[in-house]
C-alpha cells in the first residue's frame, strides 16, 4: 500500500471504511459472512482484490484452459503460435471476441452445473478494476486523488518505480532491456515470477491482457494491459500504461485473465458504500457551513505564500519597486516577475520566465476564474503555468496591464501581452530569420537550437532545457514534468527555459487561420530533433489548451 499523509489517511478512512468492507467481500453491517476466493472448475483460482467488488483471477488463461473451451463450445478458432508452448503457458492468439466467449462459455456451463447461481458471472475485466489489480491509486482510493497519486500512477511500474527492472521480475524482451535477464525467450509458464502482494502473478509482462469497459458498444479498438514477453520499452510497461489495439488482433503477444463478479452482492455493497459517501459529505458541508467566519487577512496571507521550490515564496515588498521606464534595464512587478531588455536600445522588456503558477493564480483569485484546465501534475507556484489557452494569456495581461497601470508602476501608455513571433526568436538568439509570415519562418533554420550544442550533436547539455530526455538518447533532467521555471541554465539575455518546460504562446495569427496562433519552443512533452529546432512552429485554436503549453510575457512601451 502506498503511504499517504496523516490527513489524507483520515479522509480515506471516512469516506471508504465501507468500500475496505465491500473489497474484502466483507457486509458493511457484518450481517454477511466473508466470501472465499474463488475457484472455478477449470482449476483457476480468483483473488480479492482491495477497491473493487470483483475477484480476479491470480494467473492469466492456461492453453489447458483454452483448450477445454474449445473441445466442448467448437468455438472457430485456429491460430498457431511460432514457438512451443505447454498447457501451463497463457493462451495466445486470442481477440476480444476470443476472450468474451470464453468468458461467457464459462459461466454458462458453471450455472448448468448449478456451481454458480444467475447473478455470479466470468468476464473480462474492466480497465478501472485492471487499475486496481496492479495498485494504482486511481483503481484502489475511493476519494478524490492527491497530485502525489496521480504522479505516481503515471510513473511506477508493477515491481515498483526502479528501471530497468531487477533481473527475473517479470517475462520481457530481456534481450532489449540492459543488463536485465528473465530466462524466457519467449511466453513462460504462467505463475513462474513473483505476484503481487495480493497474490496475482504476470500482472507485468508474459502477454498483454485484454480489458473491457462495463458499457459494451460497437467499436474499432480494445484495450491491453501489462504488457508481454515481446515488449521492452520503459513507457509500455508502466502499471497506468493502455495499449489501444484493433478488437480483432490475434497475435503472439496477446491473451487474457478473468475476474468472477458476484452481482447481488456488488450492488449491496456500492449502495452501502454510495449511503456512506453521503453521509459523510454532508457531514463535511456542515462543518464548512460553521466555519465561514475566518479572518479574511489570514486568507489573504496564505493566497501570498504560494507554494515554491528553492527560493522567496511571498510577493516583493510594493515600497521596494522601482517604475518601468524605457531604456532603463531589468524591471521587477508588483508579482515579482523580472523582467529584461530584449536589445540593447528600444524595444519592449521580456519576461525572464515563464508566467509561474503562483502569477496566474492571482489573476484567477483577483477576476474570479476558475482553472478548469489546470494539469494535476502542477504542484508547485514556482512552476509554469499551464493549461492555459491564448485567450485567458491574452486575458492575464491585459489584468496585469490595468494593475501596473493603476499602481504607477508601468506608463499609462505602455502594456503587457504576449510575444510576437519575430521577437521570440530574438528572445532566443535567432536573428535575421527569412520569411514573411511564421508559417513561412517555420524549420527555415536547419541549425540553430535554444540551447549551445556540443560539436557535431544536436542535443542539450546538462541542465540545458526540461524535455522527455527519456526518449533523447545521452541525455537527462530531474522532472518527469514541469520544472520550477529558473531551473534550467539561462541564455545570454538572461532567459529561461526557451527551448523546453512548456511551450509558449505568441500574439501572431497562423496564416490561413484566423482562429489559430502561434506556438514556439519545446516542453517536458518534446523529443524529437526538427521539433525542438528554435525556427520550429507550431500552432493551434486560440481557446485551446494543453498541459505543456503556458505563455511569457512582454512589456510594451510603445502601445499605440
């Protein structure tokens, strides 16, 4: 089980003491005996799994097994793997169609058996309950989940978070992963690695599992989990990881597990459950009804000291600012944005960063917005904002604009807005770009990166740009996704992150769409080689967002 914070585990305790109950097959009242894991009459043996209702099956679908449905349904089926395989190895070559059938002939015949009564059932498992199985967070917790839980579903593998896995973990291309040997070339008998802590083996790796949501429609692709004997790549085999295939795959690399479900008692318990949740969210509301009364200074104080990384979390002292002027070199605002010449005479100033968290969340609180976009992964106000589309920047600096204005910290006649497209490749160091519109700019520099290259390699140096460095091979950062936006190493002009953490928004129209505006820069998302190219463009809807796109800003002296 993964650790969570005192209060975090106080909450949890509340509002799903009773789904514990129901996961353990367990009556809420306790009125009901505990269930026993099952076993079906083909030998399968099923296992309780905590956060669903279901049991799933501890090993994956024997060929014994396979093989049995097919001697008594005469279902049409006749794929050959090209390498030998025991009855103890998991089946292959099987589609979604394959897997349902079985699953349903498996009931069918229980129930003739009267070993199983109409509302106990085989299925496929649903992606929610695969979640569960292999213990991510957002399969176990019935509560709203913490950054820290996302985060660490989006990272960890079924062994747990190191890479390349311990030799003998799980049935992989071993031969592809450095240093890693699992003794298979390729499918092992199932139950040949260790389970889980709850006791489900081959969870990783052996083959991919199918999965089925709960609302079954017509439609062009099924999903597989976990992983297979075949595959090697870091990505694809963490525990969150949904491989979307055609439903009619049949391959060597592909086969499936059961859960048994027991209807009657899965309806009690959720209703159980649902009258628990209620009562304790009224509960809750009372409380915060008791509580309106609080000093409205305090609030204002914790609104200030926004969460940071390394360095002064508050707002500058206002007695401390010095008024913008043109010409007059570095200037700081009233939200401790710095902000730099982009030449050396004239022009507009440019902000050193990206616009922060903690800058955006003010214009939020102040216009009363809400965030609707805002990534989960954002844990911090020192990182960049994103999530954001061009109209709410557009939107931030006109605030920060009237702000300033009204403080005298800016001219009457100068404003905040986002970059055009030529000065952000100032901004960057690209200078004399030819072209007459960003589309025609767009990769007409073959050569020229946001960051130094080392000689004859295109790639950043250490500390360089926040970028996917998992897939950009001889290289790394510290951040799975944003960083704090001073993290990396600054230009010559004092800038930073132009060639990664998010990319930014310029005020230019993408030529040919209206609606559409330009995108410069890399992001945490960013790997490929002409992508990360400073000439690169790209661009999208103005009202669109995305979770590595956010914005920088420009001061203008010279708003008409």
């Amino acid at each position: 089980m993964r650790p969570f914070k005192p209060s975090q585990a106080a909450l949890l305790f509340c509002l799903s003491a009773c789904f514990v109950a129901s996961a353990q097959n367990v009556s809420p009242t306790g009125g009901d005996e505990p269930a026993k894991p099952h076993v079906s009459t083909l030998g399968a043996r099923f296992v309780i799994v905590p956060g669903i209702t279901v049991q799933v099956a501890a090993r994956e679908t024997r060929l014994s097994e396979w093989n049995e449905f097919l001697r008594q349904k005469k279902h049409p089926w006749s794929y050959q793997a090209h390498f030998e395989q025991t009855p103890e190895h998991p089946v292959v070559g099987v589609n979604l169609q394959d897997a349902v059938a079985f699953c349903n002939w498996l009931t069918e015949t229980e129930r003739e058996k009267q070993l199983i009564n109409s509302s106990q059932a085989y299925r496929l498992p649903t992606p929610d309950e695969w979640d569960a199985a292999v213990g991510l967070a957002r399969g176990r917790k019935k509560v709203a989940l913490t950054a820290e839980d996302r985060m660490l579903d989006d990272r960890i593998y079924p062994w747990g978070q190191e890479w390349p896995p311990p030799s003998k973990t799980a049935n992989f291309a071993d031969g592809e992963i450095p240093g890693y040997s699992d003794g298979y070339a390729y499918t092992a008998p199932v139950g040949s690695f260790a389970p889980s802590a709850e006791g489900i083996y081959d969870l990783a790796g052996n083959v991919w599992e199918w999965t089925q949501p709960m609302e079954i429609r017509a439609q062009p692709n099924g999903i597989l989990r976990g992983g297979s004997w075949a595959y090697f790549r870091a990505e694809c085999l963490t525990s969150g990881y949904q491989y979307a295939v055609p439903v009619d795959l049949r391959a060597p690399t592909t086969g499936f597990r059961c859960v048994f479900e027991d209807k009657r008692r899965t309806a009690s318990l959720l209703a159980a459950t649902d009258a628990e949740q209620k009562r304790e969210l009224e509960d809750r509301m009372k409380t915060m009804a008791e509580s309106r009364k609080v000093d409205t200074a305090a609030i204002e104080e914790v609104r200030k000291k926004m969460q940071s990384k390394g360095g002064d979390d508050t707002l500058p002292d206002p007695a401390s600012l010095k008024p913008a002027i043109a010409d007059g070199g570095t200037f700081l605002n009233a939200l401790g944005m710095r902000f730099v010449p982009l030449q050396e005479k004239g022009g507009p100033l440019i902000c050193a960063t990206e616009t922060r968290v903690r800058d955006y969340e003010i214009w939020l609180h102040d216009t009363g917005r809400t965030w609707s976009k805002k990534p989960s992964f954002l844990l911090g106000g020192s990182h960049p904002a994103a999530g954001v589309s061009w109209e709410d920047a557009a939107a931030f600096c006109a605030w920060l604009t009237e702000r300033d204005r009204a403080s005298k910290l800016i001219p009457t006649t100068a404003a905040y807005r986002l970059p055009r497209d030529l000065e952000w490749s100032l901004a960057v160091g690209l200078k004399n770009e030819q072209g007459a519109d960003p589309a025609a700019r767009h990769l007409g520099d073959k050569t020229h990166y946001p960051w130094t290259p080392k000689a004859d390699d295109w790639k950043p140096p250490a500390l360089a740009a926040n970028l996917d460095a998992t897939k950009i091979p001889g290289t790394a950062d510290s951040y799975s996704y944003t960083a704090p936006v001073d993290s990396a190493r600054p230009n010559a002009l004092g800038l930073f992150e132009l060639g990664g953490n998010v990319s930014e928004w310029c005020e230019d129209t993408w030529p040919g769409a209206p609606e559409e505006r330009v995108i410069r820069g890399g992001s945490w998302l960013a790997y490929d080689k002409d992508a990360l190219l400073t000439s690169a463009r790209s661009h999208a809807l103005k009202n669109s967002t995305r979770a590595d796109l956010g914005f920088r800003c420009v001061l203008d002296f010279q708003v008409p």
